[in-house]
C-alpha cells in the first residue's frame, strides 16, 4: 500500500475550492466553514484569475443543476481516468458509481474541461512548487512504517495477500474519509482510500477523528471488498420497505444498501479493536459507534465471530448469512 498525493484529486480539489464547494457544504450540513490554512490561500491566491474559466463555469452549473451529487461520486469519477495531464479512462468495466455520473455528458466534458484548466492554470507548476507542503501533509499524517503495520491486520482479515493495488490519498483541500474500487475490468481492480486532515492547528494538518486514525483506515479499507460482496447478494433480499433511522440519514446515508454496509464494516472494525487492542479500546470504539446510531454492533460482531469467522478471517462463502443477519437486525431494531 502506498500513501500518496494524488494530482488528479488535488486539481479537482483545487476546483471545488474556488467554487466554494465545501464551504457550502459544510454551512447547510454541519453549520461551520472549512478551516484555514497557508495552503488554501495559496491555491486561492494562484487560481484567483481563474474564477471565469469554463471549467469553474461548468463544475458550478453541475452542482447548481444537482445540489445534492455525492462528492464520493466524483472521486470515483476522476479516479477512473489515468494521471493528469491525459485523464484518459481507464475502466471499460459496469461500474455503476461511475456511470451515475460519466452517463451525464455534462460530467464527461467536464473531465475534457479538467485536462484544459490544468494545461491553461500550469497547475504542473503550481503542484511542483508545492512539494513542500504535501511533504509536510504526508509527515502530519504519520509515520507510513507504522501506518502499514498497523493496517495489516485488515488486509488479513479480508484475505487481501497482495495489497499493492491501493493506495492511500491525503488531500487538505477535500474533506472527508473514503474507501473507493475502481474495477478497470473483470480480473483487474484500483483500489483507494482518501483521508482529509479535520483542521490545522498551530501549523499542523490534524488528523483526529474522533477515534484512532488506523481506526478509519480498516473502515475505508474495509469498503473496497465489502461494498461489492454485498452487491453480489443484495438482490436475493426483499430490501425496498425497509426505514432507515433519521439519526443515520443525518449523517450522510440515506440508501440501505449502504446502511447495511456500514452495519457490517462498523462491527469488523469493532471485531479487531477488540482482537488487537484490547477490551478498553473496544468498549470505546463500541461507545463512538452507538453515539453515531450504530447501536448493534456488538450482536453482529459476536454473529460473525461464530458463524462467519475462521482463523481471524472472514470466510466470503458465508457471507450471505452474515447480510442476511444484518437485515434481521436492522428491521428488528428500527422497522419495528
């Protein structure tokens, strides 16, 4: 696993950040604005004469057009192109998250829009002037021979023996933590996790969560391999009248298929806190969850151990009982 700045997330980054994308975001949703730091006035410093540019026309008549486009959906659309300055595709697979977006034809011209703003801004320029700072970014967010000891376990646990193909993007200019697929054929997949500092404190990017960072590692991880196990079974479950609680919609899902997703990816990161830190980690990690409305975390983990769980690993055969469990509760507990 490599721990990487990535162009392509930092230029559409750059982009939402002249547009006032996350700014906004953050006022109708959390009531606040995004921190500050010397890096973001940089960028709005460098980009201020291109505010007019139609690349900044088209992203703010995209998002107008859409108010609510996940921005989850735009980084799976940029990081199904190849590295700038091409922006070529580079998936010819069913991806349904990428299609959501690439079937607007908007959105395509806007990746053809991208590749313009980045030769017309130097952005190559603006980036390469900037290795300091994401050299700085890279160090806040921690000691990589520690960061991969300590995701090694969930890589294990998901029976992923090469971990080659993922890569971990920090960006100070997103928000947010994600764990993103790109399936770029039958055999061949991309996988990545991005992960935001939450403020900047006395010149330094902080990365607190809430819970420990490796924490939301194994969760973002995590999605790369159970979003699609879910996927495969999901069908076979009569899913359409079930409610998901206002508390969880709140907190950015509303579609319970993700619900169920988060269900499961929250208890397996329960499951190896409590096997590799301990009772006292685990009885805070379970606290954090249920404050989020995940109160069930620890019936599914005690299922999974007993019926989905051999040698510290999940068996995906039987991962059908485990979704199937998950639905039970869920109706149980909050379609009741």
């Amino acid at each position: 696993m490599e721990i990487i700045i990535d162009q392509r997330i930092e230029l559409l980054g750059v982009i939402q950040t002249i547009c006032g994308y996350w700014d906004n975001f953050l006022q109708k949703y959390m009531g606040k604005l995004s921190y500050q730091c010397n890096y973001r006035n940089e960028v709005k410093k460098y980009f201020e004469i291109y505010k007019k540019h139609e690349t900044i026309k088209l992203y703010n008549k995209l998002c107008n057009e859409n108010s609510d486009i996940s921005h989850y959906y735009q980084f799976v659309l940029i990081l199904s192109h190849s590295e700038l300055p091409e922006l070529n595709v580079i998936t010819n697979y069913n991806n349904n998250f990428y299609n959501n977006l690439s079937q607007n034809n908007n959105w395509i011209n806007f990746i053809k829009n991208m590749k313009q703003f980045y030769k017309d801004t130097n952005f190559k320029l603006f980036f390469e002037n900037n290795k300091n700072e994401y050299k700085k970014l890279l160090y806040d967010f921690g000691n990589k021979d520690e960061i991969l000891k300590n995701t090694q376990c969930i890589f294990d646990f998901l029976s992923i023996k090469d971990n080659s193909n993922y890569k971990t993007i920090i960006s100070s200019l997103v928000m947010g933590c994600y764990g993103i697929n790109i399936k770029i054929n039958e055999l061949k997949a991309l996988n990545y996790t991005i992960m935001c500092p939450e403020d900047y404190k006395n010149s330094k990017y902080v990365f607190d969560y809430g819970e420990p960072m490796q924490h939301i590692l194994w969760h973002e991880i995590s999605h790369t391999v159970i979003n699609n196990l879910t996927k495969i079974y999901i069908d076979e479950f009569n899913i359409e009248n079930m409610k998901i609680p206002e508390k969880i919609i709140d907190i950015g899902y509303s579609e319970i298929q993700t619900f169920i997703n988060e269900y499961i990816i929250r208890s397996i990161v329960y499951l190896l806190t409590e096997l590799f830190e301990g009772d006292n980690s685990a009885v805070l990690q379970y606290k954090n969850e249920e404050n989020f409305g995940f109160t069930e975390i620890d019936k599914i983990k005690d299922f999974m151990v007993k019926n989905c769980v051999e040698n510290n690993k999940l068996i995906k055969e039987k991962y059908k009982k485990l979704i199937h469990y998950v639905i039970e509760i869920i109706k149980k507990s909050y379609c009741a």
